[in-house]
C-alpha cells in the first residue's frame, strides 16, 4: 500500500518530515516540499519511516547524484539536493535546535568549503565501505567526498590487496614527509574467559584502544603549524573547514591564561598559545593527551588527563590560583555535550570569553541555554560545514559575558 504525501521541513539527520493519518513520517532521500508517493517501511506507535515509490512533484532544489552507490553506502544521504540548497537546510535545522530551546541567536553564517573531494578520514572494512542497514561490504573503486590521494589508493589498489578487517586510514597532500596516506589495521584480541552469546560459549575478539603508537602516527601542516596525531584516534576529516574553524575560534581572543576543554591532541591548543602566555589542556583520553603534550613542546601550558567534571570539582580553584584568572574558554565536547558539573562551572566562573563547537545541535542548544541563563551572549553562531552531502551537523557558538558577575 503506498500514499500520496507533501514533504515538509528537513530534520536532524537528512531525513524529511510528513504526516499520515496524524503521525510523523521520516522520508529519507526526500527534499522539502515535494510530492511523493510512499511505502511504509518501519510504523511504530509514535513514528514511522517510508521509502520514495514514485516522485510526483520534485523540488527545484533536487539533482542527480555524483555517486553510483548513492543510497546503498551508509554515508551520504544529501547527495540527491544542490549544495547551496543543503548547507541552507543545515542552517535550518541548527537554527530550530536553539529555538526549542528558546535561546536568542543572531543570524547563523556558514563556514565551508569544497563540497566534495573533501574527505581526508575515512574506515574501511575489508577493503571497502559498509552498505547502508547491512553487513555486505561495497567495492569502492572511487568516492566523490574523497580527496584525491584516498581515490589514486582504491583506482591502483584492487580489494583483493587492501587490509582485510578494520582499517582507519588518513590522507592529504599536507601530511610531513614522502608518504601521503596512512593506513592503520586494528588489532583484535580475545577476552581470556569465553562468554555465552546466545546460549553457546564464545571468545568475543575486541579491538584495542588507541594507545601512543609511532606507526601509525602521522603529522600534517595544519595553516603554519605541524599537528601530530594517531591515525586511529579521532582528527576532523575536512582540512580544509577545519583551518577555517581555528581562524574564527582563535579571532579576538588573547590575554594571560586560556582553557581548551575536551583539548584532544592539542589542535586548539597549538593556536591559542600565539594569543595566550599559558594555556591549560584538559582531556581525559591520555592516550590524546600523549600527542597533545608532542604538539604543545617547547610551549607554556598544563595539561589534566582527567574528565572535565573532574578538573572542576578537584583542579580549576587550585590552577586559578596558580595561574591567576581564566581569560577564555574553548569547548569541544563529544556529542553527549558538556558535562553537568562542567556547564554549571563555566556559568558561575565570570569567564568574559567562551567559544564552544560542537557535533550535536541538541546538545549545543541545551548547554548554550543554560549559559545564556548565566549571563552570557550568544554573539555569532556558525555552522561547520565539515561534512558537505550529510546529514551531519557541526556548529561553533562565540559566547560573551558583557557584565561582571555580581558579587
């Protein structure tokens, strides 16, 4: 049974939303404003999911693919909408995120770049790509998102040769030295006790954490400094975005002493010590941490291998005295957003300056609210366009405090 449906507003992720009979239907591959016919694939009490039958009235917005396995990869879903189109639904999408949340916010500007032959990171398994909701691996013998060092390695090297398994691999013709693709497998290891899954007794293999590892670190040049990391690691995929990104964190910002919380490998770390006498790190991944102290050499700053919630219950009073006042915060945290005792430190802390980028718009508009409730500005909201053909959503927020705290 299909049904004649009018597309509304895009949401989180790519898809876009209809009703049927008074329910909320996600029609992925759909743009705004378009009649379709569509089949229920997926109806649960509360939503349900539909797949495109038959285009009645396409948008203007709407253009073929450059990817012949567009809709069977699990990456792209915007592939099927002009550029300018999608990175305007993006804005959308960050935009409703903060009104849910009733937070007052300028006019959001874009950051972006090429939207393809952009991608420098990517996972491979078993020398290809995971077909989207399957186990079946793609042979992938060129990405339009991939920039052109990752497309001369899968045109030269048939799947047969490539890395079975897990591999990450990382490329760009700004990496230091001969070698502009890094490819690291990782390893597996078995649990000592074999464990029931589904009543037989199995050693289920793990992968192993990141840990420092000289083979399969790399370094790029990242604008007019050297950036060095583990390819297993997390680094952004989009270098050329990410440049952009530093250049509006660090713009306007200087003075004595500055936090990087959630600091990773330092990336932050390395451009905010031109503006700042000493910067403090805090990551709880030491294995990070480890890069980070490499990237920072020769630097004033302090580093914390803890959680962030635990620097500010345990450190922040001790290093304020230590250091003297914190001029600036710059927060990256990882998608579930800032931690609680964190939120609440930096709305009670006077902090003038807070820059805070994040990967989820969710979780963005909730902790923004709760430090615009303290005082604070929402002075420019950017999206970071990192990942251009996706539903994914990065945004930088540049926070101010106008009025001291009372005391």
């Amino acid at each position: 049974m299909t049904h004649i449906i009018q597309t509304e507003k895009m949401i989180y992720g790519g898809d876009c939303i209809t009703k049927i009979n008074g329910k909320n239907i996600f029609v992925p591959y759909a743009c705004p404003g378009e009649k379709l016919e569509v089949e229920i694939t997926e109806d649960k009490r509360d939503y349900g999911r539909a797949r495109i039958v038959n285009i009645i009235e396409k948008s203007p917005d709407r253009i073929e693919p450059v990817c012949s396995l567009y809709t069977k990869c699990g990456g792209c879903n915007m592939q099927h909408i002009d550029y300018e189109a999608q990175t305007k639904m993006r804005i959308n999408v960050l935009k409703s995120a903060f009104e849910r949340e009733g937070v007052k916010i300028p006019e959001i500007k874009a950051i972006k770049g090429n939207p393809l032959n952009y991608r420098n990171r990517f996972q491979f398994h078993n020398g290809g790509l995971m077909e989207k909701m399957s186990n079946n691996v793609l042979d992938l013998k060129n990405c339009p998102c991939a920039v052109k060092e990752i497309n001369d390695y899968l045109e030269h090297t048939p799947m047969c040769k490539r890395p079975y398994g897990r591999v990450h691999v990382f490329a760009s013709d700004k990496i230091q030295g001969d070698q502009k693709i890094v490819i690291a497998k990782e390893k597996e290891k078995e649990i000592e006790k074999p464990v029931k899954v589904k009543g037989k007794k199995k050693a289920i293999k793990r992968y192993t954490g990141t840990n420092y590892n000289e083979e399969n670190s790399l370094t790029i040049k990242i604008k007019d400094k050297n950036i060095t990391f583990n390819v297993q690691g997390f680094f952004q995929s989009n270098l050329e975005v990410l440049e952009m990104t530093i250049d509006a964190v660090v713009k306007g910002l200087e003075g004595t002493n500055v936090l990087d919380m959630y600091a990773g490998c330092g990336t932050f770390s390395v451009f905010l010590a031109q503006k700042f006498k000493n910067v403090i790190l805090v990551e709880h991944n030491r294995d990070a941490l480890v890069y980070a102290e490499q990237n920072l050499a020769g630097i004033k700053h302090a580093s914390f291998g803890i959680s962030g919630e635990k620097w500010v219950t345990e450190h922040a009073d001790n290093c304020i005295r230590q250091y003297g006042p914190i001029d600036a915060v710059v927060i990256d945290p990882p998608r579930s957003g800032m931690e609680k005792k964190v939120c609440q430190w930096l709305c009670s802390s006077g902090i003038r300056e807070i820059r805070s980028i994040s990967c989820d718009t969710a979780t963005q508009a909730r902790d923004i609210k709760f430090l615009t409730r303290s005082g604070y500005i929402v002075k420019e909201l950017y999206l970071l366009d990192f990942y251009p053909q996706t539903g994914h959503i990065e945004s930088l927020a540049i926070l101010e405090r106008e009025k001291p705290l009372e005391e």
